[in-house]
C-alpha cells in the first residue's frame, strides 16, 4: 500500500490576537501577581484574545490526487498551506509528509533587483528547493518558457513587472517536487499568461504530481481538481468530490459583507432628514447569503428611515465591480413612491436583480439617497456590501463549460441562432 | 523523471520539541542554498557600489591609518614594543571579522523577512552566511595584512598554522552570539537597536587599539573574561610572534564561551525559529 502523500491529525493553529510577547510578559507578570492577591485564587483566562485559525484538520491526500482548497477569506486556508509548508509550526496536532514538496505561495521569493535574469533564475531557484544542478539542467526550459531570452543578463531592476513575473513564474513552473501546494498564485498576470499557468498546473497534474491548490476561482478548482476541501472558521466543513464542494460551498455562502445592521440610530450613515437602519443581501427566499450563482436571482433589501418630512425620496443604488468600474445604477422607480411626497416613518425597499445579468466576479454595492426639490443628498455609503457571483461552468450559464477567462462586467444569457448555410 | 540533490523526504509536521536537530541536520540538504546565499549577498554588495569590492580593502587600510595617527602617535598608546600600525591591526583584523559576523547576522532574520514567510528552507542559513561573508572580508584583509607583514620585516612563523584553529573558534563564537541575538530579537526588536552601541562599548574593552599589559594585574584576569580577548591575543601570539607561550587562560576562556554560544544559541534559535513567520 502507497504511503498518503500528505496526512494530517488534528492540526490546531492558535493566534493570540494583538499584542507582542514582551508586552505579554508584563501583562501576565502583573496578572499573576493580581492572581496572589485575589482571595479564591480563580485563574480567569481571556480566551477571547485567543484566535484558532485552523482546528482539528484531519485529513489524508494520496499521491496523484489534486486538491482544491476552498472558503471564504479568513477561513485558515492559507494557514493550512503556510503548516504544512512548514513556514509556521502547528499549535496541535500532527502531519507527515511523503515527498519533496514544492511551495508557490507568492513568485518571485528571493529575487534581487541588482541581480541579471540569469543570476535570479539560480538564486530563485535554490530558494525554492532545487539544487544547483537542477537550475543548470533546466535553464534553458526556464529561460523559453518565461520568453525573455535577450534580456537574461539584465539586472531584473530593469524588467517590467510582466516581465519579472513570468521569469518567476518559470522557475517555479520547473521546480517539479512531489507535492505542489499553490495559493492563488494564478490570480496575477494578463489573461495569456493566465492561460500558460493553467496549462502548466494541468500538465503537472497530468504527470501525477499531488496538487494542493487554494482558491477563489471555483470554475477552475471544478475543472482542475478532482477532491475538494472546504474550510470555514479554521474547519474542515466538507471534504469530497470538487463539483460536489464547490456547488455547496456556492449554495450556502456566508453573510457577513452580505449584511449590515445599525441597531444605534445615532452611528447610522445619514443625518437629520434621512437615516439607513440596514442593509442586505440576499436570495429570493429572504436568506442572507455572499455567494450567488450567475444564474440566480438576488435581491437587496434596504431599511430606512425619514425623519423629516413629507419628502420625495430618490433611493439610488449602484453596483460596481471590484475594480471600481460600475456595472450599473438603479432607482427605486415603484409607482407608488417614486414622485410622490413621502410622510417620516421607516420604510423598507427590496430590489431585484435577476439571474443571468451579473457577471462573475465580487460586486460592491453603494447607496445613495437623496430628497429633490431641491436635491440634497443625505446617504452614500460607498461599501455598503459586498458579494460574489460565481459560475459553476455546468453547462446552464452563459460560460458554458468553458473554463478561461470572460470578459465584461455584465453576463447576459443571450438567445443566438445558427444555421448551416452550404455544403 | 529527476530529483536533483535531495532525497525522497518523509517530513514530521508537528509543534516545536525542545530541541530539533534535525533543523540542524537539514542544512546539509540546503547547501546549494546556502552557497548561493552567500554569493548573492557578495555579489549585490559588489555591484550596489562603485568601489565594489574594494571597499573590502579600503576600510581596513583607513581604519589603520586613523588608528596609527590617533592613537599611535597623537595619543602615544604603547604597543608592547612593536611598530603601531601592525599592532593594531593584529587586533583589528579578527575584531572586524567578529563585529561584522555579529551585526549581520544577527540583523539576517529581518532583512531577508519576506522570503521567510512564502517558502520554508532552514533559517539557520541566513545568519550563517551573513558570517560566511564576513569570513570573505576578513581574508581579504588578511591580504593586507600580509602586505604589512612584509613592509615591517616581520616574518611569519610556524605558528601560522594555528591562524585556521583561531578562525574556527572566531566562527562558532561569533555565530552562537548571532543566532541568541537574532532569536531574541524576534520577539524583542529593541535588542536590534541596541546591538551597535553594545557592540562599540565591547570593542573599547578589548586589547585592540591598546595591549593587555597596559591593564593592570588583578582586574586582568575579569577583564580576560571577555571572550574576544582571548582571539585578539590568540592572533597577536601568531603574528607578532612573542617569545612567551601562547596566551592559555584568554584562550580557554574563549574555548568555553563559544561552545556554550553555541550550543545555546543554536537550541534557542532552531526554538525560535519556526513560529517566526507569526511575528516577523
């Protein structure tokens, strides 16, 4: 029986949250000698300063499986990448590790400016693990597929930034351990080099090299990996077949930039005439949620109140992408209110965005409120919320199965016909 | 299908032992790494300025003609009988090799800190090339040296074989220094600021700009618990040549420091070490 590649129990990671250890000394030499003092001698702990990024991971990867790793931001994916890197050390728990591994977890580690192409792709090189002979073996392999030959005895301080990433990127694309663990290294670089990097990863997989690949691109962990792990709150929540974690993980996302509550009128955005209580977004039965499908229809909700009136009202709300490009503005045009003077009170607006419009990507959300004759504006919340469209490259979206890289901010499912006119 | 240099691995992830030696060990596998650690660092240092490697040679030759003029004749410091310049530079030479080893190294862990965070290879390396460079300073101030040899007639004798010995207990010394040091100042960062001034205070209680003799009998034998005393003398034995015997107690004294340096130093690092990326 083949040994597992990578097996993990019960690997613990704990933070403790602010202050550096000297400060921790003095606090906890005071705290103890508060401790002698008081009559019961009770040791309160603040476990609330205390964070587990990452809690009892128990798994086993085989050799030749590739995985993906997927959650929210903040759920311990990159902890587990950096323990089992062994960039940090674990808390509790253990992992063994069958093979040399490789870590891509940013390009480029090592690389000096005052240094030429040539002296970075060793110096890089041997950061990364290889031997000196591997890098001679392999220069020439490096030096075509990064495609910047003549300059090679340039000092990189003189590359453009493309150029500095794709000599990076080679190196670390002809590292060839036995496991590879890669966090979101993909996300960088213009939609060819993208395409290269995808090949490469597909290649390596393809050599039945074990993958252990962290990402927010949910087509491409479908397509690339066949197991997924998904970990939230430093968890492993699911662990199986990639299609079926990912349309879970899609199903259910989390709220937290889906939703924003001001139970406090006096820190509501607004001012005296006009106040936002709450905002959020959610799925057609009324759950908050972050993540949507492409094809699924969302709707925002926004609670607020008008202190001064009667008024009209424009409740505007826009929609940008995460460049800060805006997809498109809407307005509250329900015939009942749109020009009609408001009286005070609280009111609550539901817009919905149907399926098949958003393309994918994070969408940031900004409200802007104003009353006319004259227009005055009262509320601009400009990251009111935050969510993401995902496509699951299924079949039903516009994407089809196809897994590179769309353009557009908008992603219509458009009705095309086709006809086959002559032989 | 190759695997270059290193072997199949089979690597325990778990939470820090007391003492991990093979953190230690494992430098043997990275030792590509840390060859071209220490060429790059040579390398830059060469290009980033215009004199390159000659300031190798250019700081000790004005460090001895400031010395020999200030000290040497302005403040008229014996020097046990022999010309001034090759005094001072018998203790010069070693000390500069020692200071330089200590505050890069030391320093090693913060500036390389990017690179310690995305890709794991033994931290030992950075400070252990940090000294390694030095080492290639001091051999090139070793060229002048001999250049002064030469100039004052003195003739080196058989004890130039005990000038690798020496070498070899400058090293451990000095690395078991930087690597407590740079360990500590993981979590500590002040120790960083207060390495220079430390460093400097140190240099003024070693015999190098003034001799042993001139420190008087009782307190000689605290003073020579400094363990750099015992390298200074130890050089100043070989190349000077004095008729007397070697200088045994300084030498002990240093024997003894730099083996608990470093064995302390490299527990408390390999320590240390692997819960930096948290920190740094």
């Amino acid at each position: 029986m083949t040994k597992p590649a990578i097996s993990a129990q019960c690997l613990g990671k704990r933070y403790t949250k602010g202050l550096s250890r000297a400060d921790q000394l003095v606090g906890r030499g005071l705290k103890s000698l508060m401790r002698s003092f008081r009559k019961d001698g009770d040791d309160v702990r603040n476990d609330s300063d205390v964070i587990w990024a990452l809690r009892n991971a128990t798994f086993e990867i085989q050799p030749g499986e590739v995985v993906g790793i997927i959650g929210p931001n903040g759920a311990g994916k990159s902890t587990m990448l950096k323990v089992l890197s062994r960039i940090t050390d674990p808390t509790e728990g253990e992992a063994w590790i069958n093979g040399r591994v490789g870590s891509l977890l940013e390009v480029g580690t090592g690389m000096n400016p005052e240094l030429t192409g040539r002296e970075n792709v060793f110096v890089n090189g041997c950061v990364l693990g290889m031997s000196r002979g591997d890098v001679r073996r392999k220069y020439e392999e490096i030096v075509e597929f990064a495609g910047i030959g003549p300059f090679m005895d340039t000092p990189v301080k003189r590359y453009s930034t493309g150029m500095k990433l794709r000599l990076a990127f080679s190196v670390a694309a002809h590292l060839d351990p036995e496991i590879i663990m890669i966090d979101e290294v993909l996300a960088v670089g213009d939609a060819a080099f993208q395409k290269k990097c995808l090949g490469a990863m597909e290649e390596v997989s393809r050599k039945g090299r074990t993958v252990l690949f962290v990402s927010h691109n949910m087509p491409a962990v479908a397509g690339l990996c066949s197991r997924a792990l998904w970990i939230d709150g430093g968890r492993i929540v699911a662990d199986g077949a990639s299609g079926e974690v990912v349309a879970e993980y899609l199903k259910d996302g989390c709220p937290s930039l889906a939703q924003k509550i001001w139970a406090d009128a006096d820190s509501a955005p607004g001012d005296g005439t006009m106040k936002l209580r709450a905002a959020q977004v959610h799925d057609a039965a009324g759950k908050v949620k972050e993540t949507f499908d492409v094809n699924e229809e969302l709707k925002v909700t926004l609670k607020f109140e008008l202190l001064r009136g009667p008024a009209v009202i424009l409740v505007q709300l826009r929609f940008l992408t995460e460049g800060g490009v805006t997809a498109f503005s809407t307005f509250d045009r329900d015939p009942r209110w749109a020009d009609a003077n408001r009286p005070t009170g609280h009111y609550v607006s539901t817009v919905t965005i149907p399926g098949n419009l958003l393309a994918e990507g994070r969408m940031i959300v900004r409200c802007l409120m104003h009353t006319r004759n004259p227009n005055q504006k009262h509320i601009d919340v400009e990251n009111l919320l935050a969510f993401d469209v995902q496509d699951r490259a299924d079949g039903t979206t516009a994407r089809g199965t196809f897994g590179g890289r769309i353009y557009g901010i908008v992603r219509p499912r458009l009705d095309w016909v086709t006809e086959r006119v002559s032989k | 299908m190759t695997h270059g240099v290193r072997e199949f691995q089979r690597v325990h992830i778990r939470p820090a032992p007391a003492f991990d030696l093979e953190r230690v060990t494992e430098i043997w596998q990275y030792r590509d790494l840390l060859g071209i650690w220490v060429w790059r660092d040579i390398r830059v240092r060469y290009r980033q300025s215009a004199v390159g490697l000659g300031w190798a040679l250019i700081q000790p030759i004005m460090i001895l003609v400031v010395f020999t003029f200030v000290f040497g004749k302005l403040a008229e410091i014996p020097s046990d009988g022999y010309p001034y310049p090759i005094f001072a530079f018998s203790g010069m030479l070693p000390w500069q090799y020692f200071q330089k080893a200590v505050t890069t190294a030391s320093a090693s862990l913060v500036t390389s800190g990017g690179v310690l965070t995305k890709v794991y290879f033994p931290r030992l390396i950075p400070p252990t090339a940090a000294v390694l460079v030095a080492l290639v300073d001091f051999l090139l101030a070793l060229a002048i040296l001999v250049v002064l040899m030469l100039w004052f007639g003195v003739v080196p004798s058989a004890r130039i074989l005990v000038v690798p010995l020496l070498l070899v207990l400058t090293t451990a010394l000095a690395l078991g220094i930087s690597l407590w040091i740079a360990a500590f100042s993981i979590d500590f960062r002040d120790a960083q600021h207060a390495l220079p001034f430390a460093i400097q205070m140190w240099m003024y209680l070693t015999p190098i700009v003034y001799p042993l003799s001139l420190v008087p009998e009782p307190i000689s034998y605290l003073y020579s618990l400094n363990p750099v005393v015992g390298i200074v003398e130890g050089f100043r034995w070989v190349i000077l040549a004095p008729q007397n015997a070697p200088p045994m107690l300084p030498l002990s004294i240093t024997t003894l420091v730099a083996c608990l340096a470093l064995y302390f130093g490299v527990r408390y690092f390999t320590r240390q070490e692997r819960t930096l990326a948290d920190r740094v």
